[in-house]
C-alpha cells in the first residue's frame, strides 16, 4: 500500500519554502512597499502555520487578515495609480477585483464545509502565485510613473 498521488503533492506542498519579500518588488511609495512586505508576511506565516498542522487553527484569521487588507490596501494603491496616472491602472483594478472574488469564494466555501487543508494549500500556492505575478506584470509600472 503506497502513498496516493494527493498524498505525493500535498507532502510536497508542505516542504515549500514560503515566498520571501525582495527589493526587486519594490514600487517606491513607502505605504504601498510596507503593505506589499506585511502581505508576504502573512502569506508565508500561513504557510509555514499550514505545512506545521496549524492550518486549521490559523485559516479563520488568515481569510479575515487577507478580507482587511485588501480593503485597506487596493484602495491606497488604485488611488496612486490614478494620481500618477500609471497606464496599468485599470488592469490593476480588475486583477484586484478579481483576487477579491477569488477570497469570496475560498471564505464561502469555509463557511459551508469547514477547514479543508487541500483547500487551504490552494490558497496559499494561489496567493504566492499571484502576490508575484501582480507586483511584477501590474504594480512594477507604478514604480516609473512615481519617477517621472
């Protein structure tokens, strides 16, 4: 009796390091950089909290933490696009729009079903994935208009 292929991946999935905050990332609002190190925080707090069993005892939180600070923080950042008048500041908003859509869903289906760790881990990779993708293709474009 070997190990199921779900059990192969989730065991691989709690062997990831979590994301690190790099200077690369870096838009130069201090607001902004601050908020974009405390997301990464979160996320890999998270992550280590979930590859250590303590996922169950921490996703509540996690989905509130992450609930406030999109509220706070894409409302700062769509404002400093406008001002700055980025080019990327609509595909911004709707990236936003769609990540806010995403964590309704993952709260919803908490909220029905409970703790479900598969579910967790999917958030989590998602969130890593689109915390580097959104800051890299979308965020990074604010960085020159604040130099102009």
């Amino acid at each position: 009796m070997g190990m199921e292929e779900d059990d192969i991946t989730e065991s691989k999935k709690t062997e990831e390091k979590p994301i690190k905050w790099s200077d690369d990332y870096a838009i130069g609002i201090e607001r902004i950089d601050r908020e974009h190190k405390m997301l990464f925080r979160i996320v890999g707090d998270f992550r280590v909290a979930l590859s250590e069993g303590g996922g169950e005892q921490t996703y509540d939180v996690l989905l509130q933490a992450l609930e406030a600070f999109c509220h706070g923080h894409f409302g700062f950042e769509e404002r400093c696009m406008e001002e700055y008048h980025c080019p990327m500041a609509q595909k911004n908003k709707s990236e936003h729009v769609k990540l806010q859509e995403l964590l309704f869903e993952f709260q919803q289906l908490y909220s029905t079903n409970g703790y479900d760790q598969r579910e967790a881990f999917k958030l989590i990779g998602i969130l890593e994935q689109w915390l580097t993708d959104h800051i890299c293709r979308i965020d990074v474009h604010l960085k020159n208009c604040v130099k102009e």
